[in-house]
C-alpha cells in the first residue's frame, strides 16, 4: 500500500487496461482490429474525409458497448481517492467511455475526448452531449450551419484535448501512477518521462508497458484487484 503525506499531489494516467474488467476491449489486445474495425480507417481526419457514415458507425457501436459497461473496483478506488484527496488529485483518462464519471469521479481530464460527446466538423459551436447511434439507415447528422457533426474525439494526426493543465500539473506532482496503459500512445507515454525523478512513479497493469523502465514500481495485476489496495482509502468504495 502507498502511505500519502499531506503535501503529495497524485497524477493518475489511466488507458484502456483500467476498463477491460467492466467488458471494454483494449486496443492493443486484439491485434489493431477492434470487432472488425481496422482503427486508422475509422479514427482519423481522413476516415472522416473518406467516409463519415463509417466512422459514425464504429463510434456508434463503441457507444453501445460503452453504455452497457459498469465501473469496476478500479474506477469506484479512483472515485473514493478523489474525495480524500480533492485538488491534490489529478485524474487524467486516455479512454473516452465515462466509467471514471460513473463511479463518482467529479474532475476527469479526458485527453483524447469523449464518447458520449459530439461537435460541428465546421463551427465553433461548443461540444454536446450525445447518446444518440447514428448508423445507417440514420444519416450522418448535421449541425444548424451546414457542417458535419462528428464524435468528440481526438483521432490520430490530431492534438490531444487539456494539455497546458495536464503539464502543469506533471510539473508538480509528487507521486505518478499509470494504470492500464501499453505505454506505446504518445503523448502519454511520455508523462512518465517528464516527472523524472521528482516523483515516485508506478505503473499498475497485468503485462509491463513499453516504457516499463521510466517506471520505479510495478504491479503486474489486474488494475480491479490491485487499485482498491493500493492507496489507504478510508471506508470501502461506494
Ligand atoms: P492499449 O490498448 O494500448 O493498452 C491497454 C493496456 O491495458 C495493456 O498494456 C494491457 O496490458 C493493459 N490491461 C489489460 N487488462 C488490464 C487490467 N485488467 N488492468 C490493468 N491493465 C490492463 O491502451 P492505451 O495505452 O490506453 O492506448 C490506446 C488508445 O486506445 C488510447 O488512446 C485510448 O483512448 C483508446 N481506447 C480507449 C478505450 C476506452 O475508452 N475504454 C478502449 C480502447 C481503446
């Protein structure tokens, strides 16, 4: 278990490992292929360019798996540390499902967007929340002013979402935990790297990431199994 003192400030990165026990598949644990889908034809701006209807419904169905999908004790450990912690914690997520919501987190950086969110491919108009399948024979929606309206994500070729914050805080914390990540996606994969030696730095997963030797410690476990051990939570997840 990690003891915590009053001045630490804790970076969480999560990736996909943290939501494969609530039934969400990892990228990287199928081969590039996610059921059927070859990512880079449907997660990027030229699959979007190329076919709109196709990326709709890749989200579509990423969508459906999400919202059948439960938080598992990891996310509920995370959502408990949170209101121990307040501000000292920083949870930053690589996944775009909202099981971190779900299970109670209040403040989630999504880096790479979200799922349960769309926006206009042309205006300025803010992100929204959406829940709504767009497959055929559901058209390609459309915002008032012409434009496209896609999912709010950030796809390959494209800059992730919150980094300013996201290096500030990596400037400042005292203890930095990944956990289900292969440490092969960049930027995040180089978090690690940047809190150097100023801070403990953890990674938490069943297999070693790529990065493994940026990493002091390692527990190679389940992220369910171990997270609700890891930190001393006062009182059981809720
Ligand atoms: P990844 O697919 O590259 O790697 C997943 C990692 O999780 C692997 O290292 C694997 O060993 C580990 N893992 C598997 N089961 C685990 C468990 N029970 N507990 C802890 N770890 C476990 O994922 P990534 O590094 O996050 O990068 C891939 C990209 O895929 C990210 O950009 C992410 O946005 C996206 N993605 C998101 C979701 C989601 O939102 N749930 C799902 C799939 C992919």
């Amino acid at each position: 278990m990690l003891e915590l003192s009053q001045s630490d400030r804790v970076f969480v990165l999560t990736g996909a490992g943290i939501s494969a026990e609530s039934g969400i598949p990892t990228f990287r644990g199928v081969g590039g292929l996610w059921r059927n889908y070859r990512i880079e034809e449907v997660a990027s701006p030229n699959a979007w360019h190329r076919d709109p209807a196709l990326v709709w419904e890749f989200y579509s169905m990423r969508r459906r798996v999400a919202a059948e999908a439960n938080p598992n004790p990891a996310h509920l450990a995370l959502a408990t540390l949170e209101r121990q912690l307040g501000n000292r914690l920083f949870l930053c997520t690589q996944n775009v499902d909202n099981l971190h919501e779900r299970a109670g987190s209040r403040r989630v950086a999504h880096m790479h967007g979200e799922l349960f969110k769309s926006r206009c491919d042309t205006c300025q108009r803010p992100p929204f929340s959406d829940h709504l399948l767009y497959q055929p024979p559901t058209p390609v929606p459309r915002c008032q002013c012409g434009g496209r309206v896609r999912p709010h994500i950030c796809w390959f070729g494209e800059v992730p979402f919150e980094m300013d914050t996201i290096f500030q805080v990596l400037q400042h914390c005292t203890i930095f935990v990944a956990i289900g990540t292969s440490g092969v996606v960049e930027p995040a994969a180089s978090f690690v790297a940047l809190v150097g030696q100023k801070a403990r730095t953890i990674y938490v997963g069943p297999e070693e990431p790529a990065n493994r030797s940026a990493f002091a410690e390692r527990y190679l476990e389940k992220a369910g199994e171990i997270l609700p051990h890891l930190f001393p939570l006062e009182g059981k997840p809720d």
